[in-house]
C-alpha cells in the first residue's frame, strides 16, 4: 500500500515543474521571412536537397532530369531523397532544414501544406521571374494553389482510364470496351472464370473498393459527383451521382460475393510488381493511371492490352471520355536553407520543356504544360493518346484541395468500405453522415 | 487412504497411465501446432517464388536464391547494422545510468524515495503514446528526428523498466554484505562498484539482455523518428516497412524474416538461463 | 547517483506529461505555433471523432480478450510443463521459442500462414474439405487472428507462471493428495493460492501492454492489405479491415503523425493518460512488487 502521503507529494513535484513546462512547450519557432531578393541569381550553386515518392525504375527517370539540372549547373549538388511517402515529408520539414524541394504523388497535401505554410508561397518568386501560369491547365492551376495562395507547382499529371486485356476480350468475343456501367459489368462477369471448388480463377473486373487504383476519388467523375462546395463542406450526400455509382458497385460484388473477391484479391500480386494482377492477366478490365503503361513496356512488354475511357453511369452516357486527373505536385518547404536554389530547380523540373517532355517519356505521365503536350518529342502510342484526350475533356474533374488534406475523401472512403461489406445502412443516412463526419473535420482544423 | 499411496508407486497402472496418456497427447499436439508456423516458414524460404503462390508445402526444387536476395534486393546488413548500434549503445547507456540508480533505490534510505520510485514505476507502466508528442516536438526542434539518437539518448537517463528490474535483482542481495564494505571504508560507489554488481551479475545481464531484445524488436520508435530516413532503419521496421511495399514474394519475405530471428535465437541460447531466470524473477519476487 | 535518473524522469516523462496538456488545448501543426483553441479538441474527440469509439473499443477487446484467454493459456502450458518429466528442458524451449520471434517477423509470417489465397493454413483446411475463411483479410475474423498470434507467443507469460508453479512446496500436493483431495481440489486449494501474486501480476502486465497495443495490430494490417504504400504513408493503412484493427494507440499516431495535428493527437493523449492511470492506481495497491516500501523495510 502506498500512503496518501506520497502521492500528494508525487503531485506537489508535478505542480512545481508545470510552469518551466508550460513555457518550454509554448516556445516554437516562428516562420522564417518571406521576403527574397529583387532578382533571381545569375549563377546558380550550393546544395540543394530534393525530396520524392518514387522508387526503383521511376526513381531513375527523376535522377535522369536531375543528372541534366547538375550538367546545366556544375556548382550545384542536388541531394536526392527517394521513396519519402506524404507522412514522412511532412515529418522532415517539420523537423526543420533537410528538405528544400519536396515532391509528393497527389494534390491532397496541397490545402494543408499551403494553409499551414509547410511549402511557402511561390508567388513572389513567379511574379519576380515572370513565369507564365498561363502554360497550365485550369484544373492543374486549380489543385496546385489554395485560398489563394500558390504553394506548389504541377510536375506532371496522372490519369485515369480503362485498361483491357485484348486477348482475353477476343477470345470472348468482345471487340469493343465497355462504355458504360452496366456494359462493363456484363463483359466482366463473362470474362470471369472459377475453379472446381468455386472460388474465382480468373476476374473480368474486380469491383471491390480497395482493390489497387479502385478509389472513390477515381470514379467520381464517371457520375460527375461532386465532392466538396464552394465553401469547403461536403458536397457528398447532395451529390447525385455517388448514389448512383455506390449502388452500381455494391450489385456488382454481391453478384460475385464479397468473400470470393476478397479471397481472390487477397492472393493477388502487388500492384506495382511485375505481379500485378492486369500484367498477369488474371484480371482482364482494370482501373489504372496512365503511368500502367510504362510498367506493362518494362515488366510485361508481351502484354495485349488496349486502353479507354472508363464507363461512365447509364444515367448520363454523355460524360464518356472524361476521368480523373490528379497530378505530383511540388513545393520549397518553410525550412529550406536555400529557397533561391530549390525554387530554380522547382522552375526547371516544372516549365522547362525539354525536362518535362523527358519526366513524361520516361514516367509515362501526361505533360503538365502546353508546351510540353505539343512537343514532338513527347512519345504517344496509340494506348498513350487516351490519356492524353481524357486529359483534355471538359468533364475530366480532380480532388479539390482541403486544409484537412485527404481526409474527406478517407472519411468517404470508410464509409464506401463499409457500405461494400453489408454494414453501411441506408444510404441516403450513411452519406448524410459522411457529411457531417467531413463538416466536423475541417472546422477543427481551420475552424476560427 | 492406502490405495493412493499404493497407485502413487505403480505411476503406469490403470487410470494413471491414461493421464500420462492424455498429458502427452495435448503437450505434443499443441507441441506440433506451436512449432508449424515456423517449420512453415522455413520452408516456404527455400521455395521458388512462382511455387509460393502456389498450394504446396514442400519446396521443389530447393533453393537458396532467397537468402540470396535478402541480401541483394535489400539493405539487409546496414539493417542489421543499424538494429545492433541501435540496441547496443541503448543497452550500455542503460546500464551506466540505471544500475547507480537501481542501487540507490534499492539501498538507500532518504527523503522522496517513495516519489521517485512510484514516479519509476508510472513512467514505465504507462503508454509510451501519452507522451509521444511534446517528446517527438522536443527531437524535432533539436533537429534530430530522422536518426536513432531520439531512441538511443533517452537511456543515458535510465529507463524505468531496467530500473525496476535492476533494484528488485539488488533486493535480494542481503544488506549485510553492503554494510561490511562501508566498514571497510568504501563509498556508495565502491559498495556498488565492489560488492552489488559482482553479486547481481545475473541480474545485470537479465536486463540488459531485455533492452537488447526490446530495441532490437522496436518498431514503433523508428516508424516515429527513423522513417524518412531509410539509412537508419533497423530491420523489424525495414522487413515491415518492405513487405508493406515493393514485394509479393513471399520466398525473399520468408527469408528474410528468418534472417531476422537468428540473431535473437542465438542469444537466447547462449544466454537461456539467465534469460528465462530473469523473466521468471520479472513476475515471481513481486 | 540518482541525478541522471532524475533528470530523465522529469525530461522524458514529467514534462511531455505537462506539455501533453497544455497542447491539448491548442491546435498544433509543427509548422506553425500552437494557436489555443480551447476545449475545441476535447469537444471533437468526444462527440464528432468518426473512429476514437472503434479504436477505443477495439483496444478493450484485446484487454478483455486477448489478455485473459493468453494467460489462461499459459497457465494451462505451464502446469503440463510443471511436472517432471523426460526432456524436460526440450519441452520447455519448444513452447516458449515462438516467444523469441521479433515481433514483426511473427506477424509478417502470420499473414503469410494465413494468407486466404494462398496461405498453408487455407491449403491445408481445403485438403480436409474445409473452406478456409478470409482471416486477417475479413474485419470479423481479424482480431480473433491476431488472438491465435498472441496465444503462439504465451511463452513469455507461460515462463513466469511456471517459474511460480515451482515454487510451490511439493510437500503441498502430497499432503493434500494423503487428504484424498482430486486433481481440481488440489489446483483450488494449493495451486492457486500460491500463484495468485504471479498471476496478477501478468494480468496487469498483459493489460497495460494491451493497452499501448500497437506494433503487431499495425504490421498485421499493412502486410494484410497488401496495398502498395506509394505516396500516403503509414497512417493510411492503419486499421485494415475496416478499421477492425484500429487500437486507441494507433488513432493517436494517424492523428499526430499521420495528420499531423498534434494538438488533436495530445488531447487523445490526455485522455489515454487518464484511463491508464485509473488502471494503474488501481493495480498498484494489488501488486507488490510495485509498493516502494519494500526498499526501506
């Protein structure tokens, strides 16, 4: 037994180092100045250290456009670090200095690290080098800026579409791809194949929510649905079009049984290994990004594939040819030691032609710029132009940035997980309360 | 009364035998069911990669291919390297500032003791999570968030669980030795230095074997400080970190998580006895 | 000799204490300095917070479960265990090897056992004409996985209860065994209430512990996924499926470090704080070990 005595002595020691506590934790540093020199350095050099998501094969295309910076500019050292996912760059520049570029693989940092100031405003320095935003898309200006504020610059844009399997759609004697849903179901559940016991064997299209590039953000503007108002609430449960797109999905796995999906899923290779299940062939119509087609050359070049706009919902046949665009996105971190030398690299990697004609033939992503779209060094296989038409349809429709990053679309994504397994309820209830879950997100952290 | 008596000498007659019987039956099911995963996953470490993906058990052909890409397709040694500073500076900065520690709690009668210990006793009994924040907020401003040193500098101030451990081991270390050394003319440090330590040896290398085994396990310190830098993982982060990336080949993941077990087993067997006294002490001297 | 102990206690424990109330009153990014917003956090994380209820209850199905059926099972290896026997050190390593297993590396190998498509375990149910369920892929199956995980690794418990169980006099049992008592008599009578300190003491072990759950119930769920972790992180992954492996920990940390609101995450902090402390008075009194009195006595 410990005496009452003790532990209000335990407390009293508490109490006495609570003030030098509170202090100490209130005491942080405060964001470094914005102000930067009337005109860009005539010559470039130092290090500067450049933060990405990617790895292996795609990692080497960036080194490559990196290799040529260094080239143009011998004094300077571009200090590379690979495979750094949203969560970790975040840690980096809040601990500080090491990072002076940072590159992530979506728009869905872009409201919270402009709203926090995690990656500075740009706009001096585009206003100072007279760099034109005009070379942009509207939708790419859109994702890469919040509140105002332009915080990031597009490297690239990636987007969504249909892929099929052309030996797999022959030898069931479909020779066109689907265009709408329904079109699509029906191929998918003839093109699919079981074992003896049951389970699945081979899969037209896998439905289930989860599955690789399957997302709520990805087929969003197959229905035109809407994700967010002009205010930043959620627009989710008063948007028509997922009803539509949710009730289609959950049919469509229930019609094959989620417990054989998820089996077959679950043995399925990794997406990005030369496993994936398309490259295999195991599943025939899939949902990727165009980049998909620079795996295929590099993993499983003797693949027959075509590729297509993805269906869109029966109730509105018109929005054939639209799709998702989303894009990498960089910007110079609060910490950077050397704003000048990362933003000449930001400016390099994102407007030069030549690199980002190069960034696009060695990644297979779709050029950012019109410049670089126009180009006629950019490569363009016939699978590649899809992309490229999606790309430019009025429909084509991105994520809209939000100080509470991506979790609105994780909120939605919960609740679809859910609604896929049986347990989401009434619909009509269930993205009324996404509604409100997304509403109460974003008040505590940008609330007044 | 006498019948037990005589059945207690005949261990192998009537209803004896069938609950030696029985016995044996559970030990060696449940013997058999403990030890398949891991005969499981020795085997399936000697399997090509298209022939885990399928329903065999026995690898056919045998290959060693895996534990060569262990190497090959990941870092595997700098992990390794990176686990071993990581637990080894940890375990001696323990030591160094735990054990005077331990033996003052243990020893010594002054005033707040009971504080500090209970104090000892919450910091290591509670979530390492309740605190996780202003402590990452504290590394971060010293910029070293990103290295080991947020999981290595902290024991330098003794740990809290080896303090524990370390002063219920000095416990039972009978006061009269310590007091003849202080006749002798020794100081505290001297009782510590030429009587404690040399009578809880065991003890000593029971704790510290725990903080070994602790931070060689860790992987929730380096998920928080080490993840955006893959040049300090150790390796239960980094065979986490890369199963959960860039592999379906559960050949080389096989592999290399046997890899990762072989350390630890051979310490065990060099150092069971201690080990398993220690744990025991852990629970039983309570 | 104690001055660095010290130091510790109040750098690494009484002021992050202090610090994680003060934050939780302040919406904190890092990036910028905490801007105090008042009960606004408590407020969120007790009425609006979609998934604190799941992690919460997620983590008191461990306590509940996991750590009684453990112990329980350990309990029951141990007193096979006790008697002697022939290789008697064999048997002994055996059941406790899987103890030794770094933690991710037995979780790792688990998914791969359990793998519902290509795993030996569903292999071997289909060769006995059973259909193997979808184990750590199915949200009702996967905490109940993770069970039989921790029941694999009993051998650090199962070690302190024998440990105990031979403490206990021989004499004890023959005694009881003159008086014509029978097996069940003789664990109610002389077993238990020899073992019992060892006993609470693992209880309160295996709580707290289940309390910070962690490390296996976030390796089970990134490996089980098998998504590729591309650009979003940990944190996104945390939970799978649907959340059935979400723990209040886990919550803490996609909310700190995954989000990055560290203000929010202190809150959740404070309030874990406050459920482990209520444990902890209670269980201090219980455990002797525990009680600083023994130092002076």
């Amino acid at each position: 037994m410990t005496s009452p005595t003790t532990w209000r002595r335990a407390l009293a020691g508490a109490a006495a180092i609570t003030t030098a506590a509170l202090v100490l934790a209130g005491c942080t540093g405060t964001a470094g100045d914005q102000t930067i020199a009337d005109k860009a350095p005539t010559e470039l050099e130092g290090t500067v250290s450049f933060w990405h998501f990617f790895a292996d094969r795609e990692a080497d295309v960036i080194q490559s456009v990196i290799d040529d910076f260094e080239a143009a500019n011998p004094k300077v050292t571009v200090d590379v670090h690979s495979g750094q996912d949203d969560e970790k760059l975040q840690k980096a520049i809040s601990a500080g200095t090491t990072v002076d570029l940072g590159m992530s693989y979506s728009t869905d940092i872009v409201g919270s690290f402009c709203n926090s100031g995690a990656f500075r405003d740009l706009g001096p320095y585009i206003d100072r080098d007279k760099v034109d935003l005009g070379q942009f898309t509207d939708t790419v200006k859109s994702y890469t800026e919040f509140d105002g504020v332009r915080c990031s610059m597009p490297v690239l844009t990636d987007v969504y579409a249909l892929y099929y399997n052309e030996d797999l759609l022959n030898a069931a004697g479909f020779t066109e791809p689907p265009k709408t849903l329904s079109e699509l179901e029906e191929m998918g559940l003839a093109l699919t194949t079981y074992n003896d016991d049951g389970s699945i064997k081979t899969l037209g299209f896998n439905p289930l929510m989860g599955y690789y590039e399957n997302s709520a953000a990805h087929l969003g503007p197959l229905a035109s649905a809407q994700w967010l108002n002009d205010d930043g609430t959620s627009a989710v449960g008063s948007s028509d079009g997922w009803n539509e797109l949710m009730e289609w999905q959950k049919a469509y796995v229930d019609e094959i049984g989620l417990d054989k999906l998820q089996a077959f899923t679950a043995g399925l290779g990794q997406e990005f290994s030369a496993d994936n299940a398309f490259q295999t062939g195991q599943v025939a119509l899939n949902l990727d990004g165009e980049y998909r087609t620079a795996f295929i050359d590099d993993q499983t070049p003797d693949l027959k594939y075509g590729t297509a706009p993805f269906p869109v919902v029966d109730s509105q046949p018109d929005l054939y040819g639209a799709g998702y665009i989303t894009g990498n996105i960089a910007g110079i971190s609060k910490g950077s030691k050397n704003p000048e030398l990362a933003w000449a690299l930001l400016k390099y990697l994102t407007t030069d032609t030549d690199a980002v004609v190069k960034l696009a033939n060695g990644l297979k992503n779709v050029p950012s710029t019109h410049d670089a779209l126009a180009s006629p060094d950019l490569e363009v296989t016939p699978q590649f132009q899809v992309f490229l038409d999606i790309a430019a349809n009025a429909n084509t429709e991105t994520t809209p940035p939000s100080p509470s990053g991506a979790g609105y679309q994780q909120s939605f994504g919960d609740y679809w997980d859910k609604y896929q397994q049986g347990q989401g309820g009434d619909l009509a209830d269930g993205l009324k309360g996404v509604d409100k879950e997304i509403n109460d997100a974003l008040e505590l952290v940008s609330g007044p | 009364m006498t019948a037990i008596a005589l059945t207690r000498k005949r261990p192998f007659s009537g209803g004896r035998f069938l609950v030696w019987v029985g016995e044996h039956v559970v030990l060696v099911t449940v013997a058999v069911l403990f030890i398949a995963p891991i005969v499981f996953v020795v085997l399936t470490s000697f399997m090509t990669s298209d022939q885990t993906l399928t329903a065999t058990v026995w690898p056919n052909p045998w290959t060693f291919e895996n534990y060569l890409k262990a190497f090959s397709e990941v870092p595997l040694l700098q992990w390794f390297g990176n686990s071993a500073l990581y637990a080894v500076l940890a375990t001696a900065f323990m030591l160094v500032s735990s054990v005077p520690a331990a033996y003052v709690l243990a020893r010594i009668k002054f005033r707040f003791a009971n504080v500090i210990f209970i104090a000892i006793i919450v910091a290591m009994l509670l979530p390492p999570q309740v605190t996780a924040v202003p402590i990452y907020v504290m590394w971060a401003k010293l910029g070293l968030t990103g290295s080991l040193a947020p999981l290595i500098l902290p024991n330098l101030l003794g740990d809290a669980f080896s303090i524990f451990l370390l002063r219920q081991f000095f416990l039972t270390i009978p006061k009269e030795y310590a007091d003849a050394a202080r006749i002798d003319g020794n100081g505290e440090f001297g009782v510590l230095w030429r009587v404690i330590i040399p009578m809880a040896k065991p003890g000593i290398a029971a704790t510290a074997i725990f903080l070994f085994f602790h931070s060689w396990n860790d992987y929730y310190g380096p998920l928080l400080y080490t993840s955006e830098n893959p040049a300090w993982w150790p390796v239960a982060y980094g065979l986490a970190t890369f199963r959960g990336s860039h592999s379906t080949d559960w050949g080389l993941t096989t592999a290399i998580t046997m890899l990762v077990m072989i350390p630890v087993v051979v310490i065990f067997f060099f150092a069971q006895r201690t080990f398993v006294e220690g744990i025991a002490l852990t629970g039983v001297k309570g | 000799m104690l001055a660095p102990a010290l130091l510790g206690l109040a750098i690494f424990f009484v002021y992050p204490l202090i610090a994680s109330v003060y934050y939780s009153f302040t919406r904190f990014d890092l990036v910028s300095d905490p801007e105090f917003i008042g009960f606004r956090n408590y407020e969120y994380l007790f009425t609006k917070d979609p998934k604190v209820a799941t992690a919460a209850l997620n983590t008191l199905w461990f306590v509940l479960i996991m750590v009684p059926v453990k112990l329980l099972f350990a309990f029951f290896v141990a007193n096979l265990l006790v008697r002697s026997r022939r290789g008697n050190g064999v048997w002994r390593t055996l059941y406790y090897l899987p103890a030794l297993v770094p933690p991710v590396a037995s979780v790792v190998a688990f998914v791969f056992l359990f793998n519902p498509g290509t795993g030996p375990v569903n292999t071997i149910l289909k060769a006995l004409g059973i259909h193997g369920p979808l184990w750590f892929n199915d949200p009702n199956l996967s905490k109940p996985t993770l069970l039989l995980l921790s029941i694999w690794v009993m051998g650090d418990v199962m070690i302190i209860l024998l440990a105990g169980l031979l403490d206990v006099p021989r004499e004890l049992y023959e005694a009881a065994g003159l008086d014509g008592a029978n097996a069940a008599q003789k664990l109610r009578y002389v077993t238990l209430p020899t073992i019992t300190p060892v006993l609470v003491f693992s209880l309160v072990t295996g709580i707290i512990a289940a309390l910070q759950f962690f490390t296996e119930a976030a390796v089970a769920s990134t490996v089980a996924s098998g998504k590729a972790v591309v650009g979003e992180g940990t944190g996104s992954q945390l939970g799978y499926p649907n959340n059935s492996l979400l723990t209040y920990t886990q919550w803490l940390y996609v909310r700190g470090f995954g989000n990055y609101q560290l203000g929010y995450a202190s809150a959740l902090a404070v309030i874990l704080f406050i459920v482990a402390a209520a444990f902890l008075v209670v269980l201090l009194r219980r455990v002797k070990a525990f009680t600083p009195e023994e130092a002076t006595a």
